[in-house]
C-alpha cells in the first residue's frame, strides 16, 4: 500500500513542529489529506466510492430511518373544473389590464386552498397535488460506500478512541444513506445523508470471502452518489484556523507563519504543515476551520465529551461530483472516550 505510512507521519510531523515550537501545542493536529482523483478502485485499494473490502457474511448496512416520498394524488374532475375557471378568469383580467400585477380573488384563493388541502403544490400538467411526506415502510435502503482508507498504524488523524474500538483495526470504511431524512437518531437539525462507520482489521477479511456485490439502494439523489476515486493520501501537520478557535488570540498570525516558513524550509520529503484553505479539502483528522464550540459545540451524545473531526468531505463538481447541503460540507466528530458513541454530523 502506497499509503501505509501516511497517518504515522502525520503524527510525527506534529510532535517535530511542537518541539520547534511550543506555543503551538494544541494549535497543531496530525491529519491526511485524501486527494481523490477518478479511477478504478478495488476492493483493497483506498477509495472514495469504491468498493469495500466486506465480508460477505456480514450483513451490509441498511438505513431504515424516514425518507421523503413525494405522494402525488389526482384533482378530482369537478375541482379540476373548478381551478381552470379560475385559470381562466386571472388570464382574462390580465389581458384586460396588463399593467396589472396578477390577482386572485379571495374566492378564488378559497377555491385553489381548498383543492390543495395542505399539499405544497399542484402539477397543472398531471393535474395532482404534490406532497412530501416522511416514510418509514418498506425493507430500508442499502448504503453506498463513500469512503475506504487504510491507515496501517492507527494513527491519531483517524480518531484513536479510549475504548471501543478494535484492537489493530487498520481500515475506515464509511457508508451513507444517499437521501435526505427526516429526524436523524442523536443529530438535531441535520436532515442530509446517514451515516455508517466501520473499522476493522484487513487482514481478518478472509481475500476469497469478500462480498463482490453488495446490495444498492432502491432510491438515491444523484448528488450523493460519489464518482468513484483512488486516493493519493498526504499526511499533514493541520494547522488551526484562528477564526475557528474560540479565542483567535491563540494563534498570532506571527507565530503561524513563521512555523510555516520553518516547515517550509525542511524541503522534499518533509511533512508539509496544512494551512487553513477558503476551500476544504477531503480531510481525515485535523480541524475543522471553524468554531464548534459554544452554542455550536458537537458533544458526545452518550457521554458530553467533545468530539474530534474525524473526516471531512466537501461539495465539489471534480473528483468526487457529490453536493452536501447546499453545496457545503459535511464533517463528521467522533467521540475521543468510546468508538462506539455515535457519531455528531455538522453540515455548513
Ligand atoms: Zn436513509
Ligand atoms: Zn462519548
């Protein structure tokens, strides 16, 4: 694997920078930069969208949590009647008197609300009303793969909990639902895709066991289907953003590039230090460049602790092609005390 050493190196590049530096402790975190590129991944190959080395026993993960239906019902005869009289009667006063701003009468209102009957729209072309509704029935929907990394040595950019995680595990695998949902378990406010995280041991993942083609969702936007990629991992010593610390102070813009120009100056092959871009890149670890502490701060649900970024993945139309939010990005924390508290999600 090209990218065995990656995560290690991060680590060691943030003990180096501390130890030149100081007043950096705290400020400087190990991550890997995943720099996705569009490929042919395989199963042993780190991927974003690519398939997962899967035991075929085990059962892949299936999203039963609420998903948006649109219900779409047909206008009755007399009440399809009714709202092209309607129609008729707005077209014929506004050829009339075009300088007019479009009106409805409020017995034509009355007519149009009472047809619609809470639904958010009406299809003149069908002819139905349009309503979303949260549906919970049916089998669920198999997750996608978004992201497969091999990290040999544990390293602290992929979160390293107290407890609660297998011993030795060396390979992430994320999976998500590729809808919207309703009320997401443990994630108040956050309506995109859910989640599933794995580690495991690659080597436990016996080679003529693997699952070669795993379920795929019966519904999906397009937008949270990733383009399949190979990663070309980087391991970076993150620097914080000031503007994301609580207190900016904590970082004087002096210090930092004055860093910069040390880890600048340790040449080819060195660890390079990442400095907070406008732009957030496929990120394992690091920080998340903006302020989640105080009225935004992504405790442990199970336990209060704060969480750590374990990943950060980004809208973008290259690499990838996916669009979370409104073309924002999407950071997952982890809890530091126990592998298994679930995940925080935070979309910007
Ligand atoms: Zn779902
Ligand atoms: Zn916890």
């Amino acid at each position: 694997m090209a990218d065995a050493r990656a995560d290690d190196d991060a680590d060691a590049a943030v003990e180096d920078l501390v130890a030149a530096f100081p007043a950096l402790a705290g400020l400087v975190r190990p991550a890997v930069l995943l720099r996705p590129e569009p490929g042919t991944p395989g199963v042993l190959d780190s991927s974003v969208g690519g398939p997962l080395l899967w035991p075929a026993a085990e059962p892949w993960p299936v999203c039963r949590e609420a998903h948006a239906v649109e219900v779409r019902v047909k206008v009755p005869d007399e009440d399809r009647a009714a709202l092209e009289r309607v129609d008729r009667a707005v077209r014929g006063r506004r050829r009339a008197r075009p300088e007019r701003a479009e009106e409805t009468t409020a017995e034509e209102t009355a007519v149009l609300r009472r047809v619609l009957a809470g639904a958010e729209a009406l299809d003149r072309i069908s002819w139905e009303t349009v309503r979303t509704v949260w549906d919970t029935s049916g089998p669920g929907v198999a997750m996608v793969p978004l992201l497969q990394l091999r990290h040999p040595r544990a390293s602290a950019a992929a979160g390293r909990p107290r407890t609660g995680r297998p011993d030795g595990a060396d390979l992430l695998q994320v999976l998500w639902c590729p809808n919207d949902h309703g009320e997401l378990p443990d994630q108040s406010g956050y309506h995109g895709p859910a989640l599933e995280i794995r580690h495991r041991t690659a080597a436990r993942v016996a080679r003529d066991r693997v699952l070669t083609s795993p379920p795929r969702p019966d519904r999906a936007e397009d937008a949270y289907l990733p383009t399949p990629c190979l990663l070309s991992p980087q391991p970076v010593a993150d620097l914080a953003d000031p503007d994301g610390l609580p207190d900016p102070d904590d970082l004087p813009a002096a210090l930092a590039e004055e860093a910069r120009r040390w880890a600048g100056r340790r040449g080819a092959g060195a660890v390079p230090l990442n400095v907070p871009s406008r732009r957030p890149d496929w990120k394992l670890g690091g920080w998340p460049g903006l302020d989640l502490s105080g009225p935004d701060s992504l405790d442990c649900v199970s336990c209060g602790a704060p969480t750590r970024l374990l990943l950060t993945v980004p809208s973008s139309v290259d690499g990838p092609d996916i669009s979370v939010g409104r073309f924002g990005t999407l950071r997952v924390h982890t809890c530091p005390e126990d592998g298994r508290h679930p995940a925080r999600l935070h979309l910007q």
